[in-house]
C-alpha cells in the first residue's frame, strides 16, 4: 500500500469517527431538547389550570346562572302542537291554520 493510500486511509476513518460523534451529539441534544420541551408543556398546562381555576373561583355566579339556564332549556322539551298554536309567540300562532 503506498503513502496516498494509507493517508487517505486515515483521512476515511476520521471523517467517519467525526461523522458519528456528530450523530450521536445530535442524538443526545435532541433528546435533551425534547425533554425540555416536555417539561416546559407541562408548566404550561399547570398554569392554564391554575388560570382556569382562579377564573371558575371569580365568575362562579356567571356561570351557575349560566348553567341554570341551560339547565331551564333542557327540562322544558318541546312544545305540543296545541301549545304551539295557542302561544303568541309562536309563529304558526299568526299563520294560518286550517281547521281539521
């Protein structure tokens, strides 16, 4: 084997050596990153929690009169025909209806 090709040998092995000490670098900042990443997320939930919270806390007669009202919508239903006709109202109250 002559000089050229044993450096160029040696210039090979480097480039590869170099080649995977920077993949394995990227590999543990990415890994690294990505738990930072994990733990600042759940900072976030925690204060969007805590946020959530201290709004339910401030506007909780709001939203007791807010449920109370939907709470009113769900347990009436829907109206009969009768009421419907007879209810000022209503529309078909001042529509014309037929008599049967």
């Amino acid at each position: 084997m002559t000089e050229l090709q044993t450096v160029f040998l040696f210039y090979t092995f480097l480039y590869f050596i170099m080649k995977g000490a920077l993949c394995a670098l990227l590999y543990v900042a990415l890994i690294v990153w990505e738990n930072m990443a994990r733990q600042r997320h759940e900072r976030f939930l925690t204060y969007l929690r805590q946020k959530r919270n201290e709004e339910q806390i401030k506007w909780e007669v709001a939203y007791r009169l807010y449920e109370n009202k939907n709470d009113v919508h769900q347990k009436t239903g829907p109206l009969d025909l009768s009421q419907l006709i007879n209810n000022p109202n209503s529309f078909s109250a001042y529509s014309f209806v037929k008599p049967l």
